[in-house]
C-alpha cells in the first residue's frame, strides 16, 4: 500500500503555520505555559510525621487514624508533563466567514501549545475526532514530533462529518491513566457531552477551548442566503433580511454558548473562547495568566 504525498500547497500551508507558531511559542509562550502548569504532575513519595508549620491539608486522615499519628503525604515534582490536544476534525470545522476557517484556526492553535510542550521538554500528543476517534498519536518529546503533530492536525483525512465529544475523552481516559494536561478544541456542536466532561476534568486537567466564527454569532442584512449544514448535510434558506429571523438566530447562538459555559463550569473545567478571526494570542495569554495566579 502507498502513501499519497503531500500536496505541494498543503506542505506549504504546514511550513507556514509550523513558523509562525513556533516562533510564537519560542518568543512568547513557552514562559507563559512554563508559569501555567508548573507543578501539575505529583508523584506521591512518602508519609512523613506532622510538623508545626506544615499545611494541615496535606495530612492523611486515613492512614494517621490507623497508626495514631498524625502523617502528611509528601510528594515530589515530575520533571516532566503530558500534554494531549483532542482536536475536533468534523465538517462544521470548515466554516469561516473570514480569511480563516475554524478548523485553520484550530490548528494554529494546537500547533502552538505543542511547540510550547515540547520546548519546555514535555512531551505532546494528538487525538484527532470527529463523530469517532480518527487518529491518536502517542506523546513524545520534540521539534519533529511537534512537526508531525501540526501535519496530521491539517492534512490527516477523515472518515466521520458528524461531532461526538464522548468519543475522544473516552478513549483518552481509558488510554491515558496518568494524569495529564487535555486541551479539547471544538465548536461544541455536539450533544449529551457532560459526564464525560466531567469525568475527564476528574483525572486529568482538562482545558476546553472553544472555537467560533462571528457569522455564528449574527447574520449580516443579506436577504434570502442558502445554507448547507457541513455535518449532516441538510439544506434550508434563511431571510437574513428579517430582524425577526437575525434576531431568533442570535438567540439560539447566545443559548448555545451559554450552555457550553454552564457545562464547562460544573465539570470544574476553564473553558477558553477563541475566535476564528480574531488574534488567539490574546485570549491564551489571558488563560495562562489566570492559572499562573489560580493553579490547580
């Protein structure tokens, strides 16, 4: 069996995003990230006598009540952190009113946040979804590993057009017993997702980041414009010229994030919005500063 090369465009396109996020990541981020998650992997080292001074939340109750001192666990730092970027590959990721589509937008993100992994000496993986589980990479350290990582976030072709979030948290959690740092990039165009938001947020650090495009927001005064949903395939026309209808629109995209916020939130999980269109850096600048000052 072959394996078809690469269109010349395609390769270029990769060149492209791989530059500017590096370079992002070797000049801006790779301290930002560095502040962020320092001291997100513990390892459990020993149990030691209670002192006065120590932080009385570090004592084990358990096992101080079955030997009748009071003992605190002590851990120690992993020098190292695994970072798993779950990526949302379905059609609706083609969208984008602007020079960019969510799903571009999407990769320079998660382009950015491995090369800030893997320059901090961390090691990165991928798991590319859709309606199912497309393609998992295993962490590994690395430029060319990051390389690899923004190759098969842009290039890699899938079967499914359809959006399942349980598919990925799923497979990660069974996957990926140790704890880890999960940045989810989706539009959240998806349903029944909470408990394995909440299960994910559970036994790693999850980070949802949620991608959106303006025109999802609002429609411009456009008169009657024809759509196509990328995911199922249903077509249907809409008067953009009739408040009534722009207003109705604007509703349900205003539910809609509000419902992704309110599941994010009682997962426990810090949900980041990034617009298709707008510069990302600014909102993960924000994002790794609010958990530099509030670490989990």
């Amino acid at each position: 069996m072959t394996t078809q090369p690469i269109p010349k465009e395609l390769l270029r396109s990769i060149r492209r995003l791989a530059i500017r996020t590096n370079r992002l990541a070797t000049d801006v981020f790779v301290g930002n990230y560095r502040s962020a998650f320092k001291g997100q992997g513990m390892e459990f080292e020993e149990f030691r006598e209670y002192q006065e001074g120590d932080d009385v939340r570090r004592i084990d109750w358990n096992v101080s009540a079955r030997t009748q001192h009071p003992l605190i666990r002590l851990f120690r730092e992993e020098r190292e952190l695994t970072v798993l970027l779950a990526v949302d590959r379905s059609g609706s990721g083609e969208w984008g009113s602007g020079q960019h589509s969510k799903r571009y937008r999407m990769a320079e993100v998660a382009a950015l946040l491995s090369f800030s992994a893997v320059r901090n000496g961390d090691r990165a993986g991928l798991i590319l979804f859709t309606d199912r589980v497309e393609k998992i990479v295993r962490p590994e350290k690395g430029q060319q590993h990051a390389m690899r990582l923004v190759r098969d976030i842009l290039y890699h072709r899938c079967r499914g057009t359809a959006t399942d979030i349980n598919a990925p948290l799923g497979a990660l959690n069974h996957i990926f017993r140790r704890r880890a740092i999960v940045f989810l990039l989706t539009d959240f165009l998806a349903e029944s997702y909470e408990r394995a938001l909440r299960i994910t947020a559970a036994r790693h650090d999850l980070v949802p980041l949620h991608i959106v495009d303006e025109r999802e927001r609002a429609l411009p005064d456009a008169g009657w414009v024809a759509f196509a949903d990328a995911e199922t395939g249903e077509r249907f026309e809409i008067n953009t010229s009739d408040p009534a209808a722009r207003a109705i629109f604007e509703r349900e995209a205003a539910a809609h994030a509000a419902r992704v916020r309110e599941r994010c939130r009682r997962a426990r999980a810090d949900l980041v919005q990034i617009d298709a269109e707008a510069p990302f850096e600014k909102a993960l600048r924000r994002f790794f500063e609010l958990r530099r000052l509030h670490p989990r």
